[in-house]
C-alpha cells in the first residue's frame, strides 16, 4: 500500500480494497519499524481514531479525495492537543493550544494524521542535523542526509512512511529535501497558502507546501492546503483554482529558460548532467530552450543571510520563558530567567542566527546590512520580473550536489552555500518545484523548476507531464 500515490489510494479506498484504518496502520506499523527518525511524536490512537470516522464516511459515501489518506504534518504547525516542538528544546513541553488553518484545513478534507514530522530546529538548516530530537537518516543511504529543514517529511515520504507530508519553506526547504529524497515538492507563491499558527521563522520568506510522491499528488494536496485566510494578513485573496484541471495540458511550445548562472561553477557534474538530461526530454516533448540570465544570483546567499536572521531574531524573542515554552530551573532574577531559557533553550544554529539579526538591525547597523539586503532582493525579484517575458518557466539544479554524508559539514557558512539556487525563489516570493530528475551513484537528483506569481497550475502540467514520460518519481529505495 505504501508504494501507491495519494490517487491510488482514493481509489483504492473507495472500492474497499482496504480501509482507512487497515491503510494507517500499515503506515503506523512502517513509522515503529523505521530507524530513520522521521517523526518526532506518533500519533497513533488520534490517527485511528481519525482513520475510523473516515472508513464512517466512506461507507455513507461522503468522502473525499483526501478522507482517509494518512500523511505526516510538519513539527512547525500547531496542531490543537498535540505537541508543537518546531524541532526545538525550547518548545519541548509546547502542547498547542489551537490550530494553524493548515491543520485546520487538512482535518477539514478528513485526511489521518499519523504524526509530527523531525525538522530542523525552527526550520534553520539544510540537512536536518540541527534538530534536538536528532538527525534524519536519507532513505535511500542512511548514511547521508535527507535534506532540510523538512528533512523528516522528505524522508518519511520517500521511505513509504506516509502517504505525503507538510513542508514549509523559507529558503529551500521543501524544494532541497525533496531533491535529495527524490520526491515532489512544491513552494507555491507567497501568500498562497496561510502562515497562521505555522511557526514564524522568516515571515516574509516562509510560506508552507505539499511533499508528494507525484505532481499530481501535490496538486490534489495543495487543492486542500490554499486560499484566503482572515488570520494572516499576508494571504492572497487570490482564487484557489482546481489545481488539478491542468495537468494533462500539451506542453509543446513551452519555453524554457536556462540561467546561466545556476550552471556555473560549484554545480557537481554528475547533478548538471542529470539536470540536462531532464532538459533535453523536455525538448523531446516539444520545448523550446533560451539560455537566460539572472544578473544578481550571486547576491542571494548574502541577501537571505541577512534578512532571514533579521526576521527571525524578531520572531523568536517571544521564547523567553515567561510566556511559555522551556524555562531554566532556580532562576536568581529576571535576568538570570532570560538568559538562562534562551540559552539552554535554543540549539547553536538557532542562537546564531538571533545574534546576526540582532547585530544587522542594531542602531547604526540598519542602513548597512538589513536596507541593504532589501535593495538587492528587489535587484533579484527584478531579474525574474525580465526573465518571465522572455520565458515561460525556468529551470535548473536544486542542490550542488546530492545528499551529503551525515555529519561531513563542519562549519555553518559552507552548508549556507548549499542554498544558492533555491533561496532566490523565497527572496521573489515566487513558486518553484523539485521533481525527481535522475540519479548520481544510487542517490536522487531533483530538477527545479520555477515559475511566474501563482503559475502553480502551470508549474504542476510540466511536472505531471514530465513524470508522464519518466519514472524516477515512482522508484523507492
Ligand atoms: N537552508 C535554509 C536555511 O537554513 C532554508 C531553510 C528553510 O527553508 N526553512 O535557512
């Protein structure tokens, strides 16, 4: 059951092949057999209580597309009973309180929890490595990464732990994981999907998508997860189309745009050819491919850099331990109480970020680091802006290279680097994709894939096109 796409198991659910409950449990059975350390809390007796009601609604012929579909939700969405520890020691003892309207509305669509997925801590990281509950091993080696900061929900999906899986990502996050696990993932536009009770790490940055086996999965999946939401000011009133009308459109005619830039120096090989080799199976399938330039690329690292830490420097002094969240034992004064939750409380990755955005939004320091960092992101917006009249979509690499071996990072600037071709797409509040491209010595390859404002119609043909044509998306370790 395991190795079918969210479709299938619809269909399979509707003709009573199996039900609900039989299908979580062999989820839930998978998730206690598994040394990958995917989840960080099981959900079991809410998800067969979930899967029961939903075999009731199936049976009366209510269901859904999503009733009865297990899947594993991000540890950065509230989620109402449950413990909320976006992968940190500091929200540990966080049971939340409420719904994010991304809970909210999954629950809605009668879709079966099964868990809270391992993240890195606060979603700062791109292998996992940083969360308190330890790091996820790569499905296909664990001895290698999967990716972060959904490396927990790349790794539960791609190891047939759960049907699909949450993601949110501020600057790669759905997208590198899903490379590195050789799944589906997508980062719609800004604003596409609300941010309310998804913990903040760069609000201007973040914004939550669906981890799939197939485009088309995502697309069923993102039907459930978009639209208005009252509680985020930063929501699109944008309509939510059905985002599965278009994935059987003809892509003859498209017009593909290569950056050079995302070519250059640093890409490994083996990635590259990969990459062209899906290129050029587009071309097969009647596209057309203009090499394009995005001047300022080389300014994404630097800029995200800044302004992620400013944001989140923000956004996470209300962890003070006061309000809620961990506390130190025997604090001598308020002070003390401060210093000590805060520094007990967040992990090194964590901590260094608050003292960058600190510093970069300190008096003096604003006009040099955090307004300039805003002038070049509009200089990167600008560069998309030119290319999308040239072209219809753009792509590329996700990842340099794939997955890295666990623990072979020694210093935090060099994995920074890792990033270089997925945080432009956050910086431009752009939608962008990674779809299972190949492989480079047994470990997958994504291609990236990243489109004009809300295009995510467009962005999910090509994909589901492509996967059409190929079956990378349909192997398993
Ligand atoms: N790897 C990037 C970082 O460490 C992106 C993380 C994310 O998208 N949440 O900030």
């Amino acid at each position: 059951m395991h190795t079918k796409t969210i479709a299938e198991l619809a269909q399979g659910l509707k003709n009573k092949d199996f039900s609900s409950v039989e299908l979580t449990q062999h989820y839930l059975d998978r998730i206690k057999a598994s040394d990958l350390n995917a989840f960080i809390t099981i959900t079991d007796e809410l998800a067969l209580q979930q899967a029961k009601s939903a075999d009731e609604k199936i049976a009366k012929g209510e269901a859904g597309k999503l009733t009865g579909i297990p899947y594993a939700h991000k540890d950065i969405f509230c989620t109402k009973g449950v413990k909320t520890s976006a992968g940190s020691k500091m929200l540990d003892n966080f049971i939340a309180p409420y719904d994010a309207t991304v809970s909210h509305k999954l629950n809605q669509s009668g879709l079966v929890m099964l868990g809270k997925s391992n993240m890195d801590e606060f979603a700062m990281g791109s292998s996992n490595e940083n969360s308190f509950y330890g790091a996820v091993k790569n499905p296909w080696n664990t001895s290698k990464v999967p990716g972060g900061s959904s490396g927990g929900s790349a790794a539960a999906v791609a190891g047939g732990l759960s049907s699909f899986a949450t993601g949110t990502d501020t600057g790669g996050s759905i997208r590198q994981p899903a490379s590195l696990c050789g799944i589906t993932g997508l980062k719609p536009t800004y604003g596409r999907i609300s941010r309310y009770g998804m913990i903040a790490y760069a609000s201007s940055l973040d914004q939550a998508g669906p981890m799939t086996k197939t485009a088309e999965d995502a697309a069923i999946v993102l039907n459930a997860m978009a639209g208005f939401d009252a509680k985020d000011s930063t929501a699109s009133e944008q309509d939510v189309p059905d985002y599965t009308a278009n994935l059987n459109d003809a892509i003859n005619g498209l017009t593909i745009g290569l950056p050079k830039e995302f070519f250059a120096d640093g890409l490994e090989d083996a990635v590259a050819t990969e990459v062209m080799n899906a290129v050029k199976e587009f071309e097969a399938m009647g596209a057309i491919i203009k090499e394009i330039s995005l001047p300022n690329s080389a300014y994404a690292i630097p800029t995200y850099y800044i302004v992620a830490p400013c944001e989140c420097s923000s956004n996470l002094s209300r962890m003070d331990g006061v309000r809620y969240g961990y506390r130190c034992d025997n604090p001598k004064n308020l002070e003390d109480l401060y210093l000590r939750s805060r520094s007990e409380g967040f992990g090194a990755e964590v901590k260094r970020r608050i003292m960058i955005g600190a510093y970069a939004l300190s008096a003096g320091y604003y006009d040099a680091y955090y307004l300039k960092a805003q002038k070049t992101r509009h200089l990167i917006s600008n560069d998309f802006k030119k290319a999308f009249t040239e072209v219809d979509v753009i792509m590329g690499p996700v990842s340099p290279t794939t997955a890295f071996d666990l623990g072979s990072f020694k210093d935090p600037v060099s994995m920074y680097l890792a990033d270089i071709y997925t945080l432009s797409a956050n910086l431009a509040g752009l939608p962008a994709m990674s779809i299972p491209a190949g492989f480079s010595q047994k470990m997958p390859v994504g291609l990236q894939l990243i489109g004009n404002y809300w295009s995510e119609p467009k962005l999910l043909n090509i994909a589901h096109q492509f996967q059409q044509q190929t079956d990378y998306h349909a192997q398993m370790p």
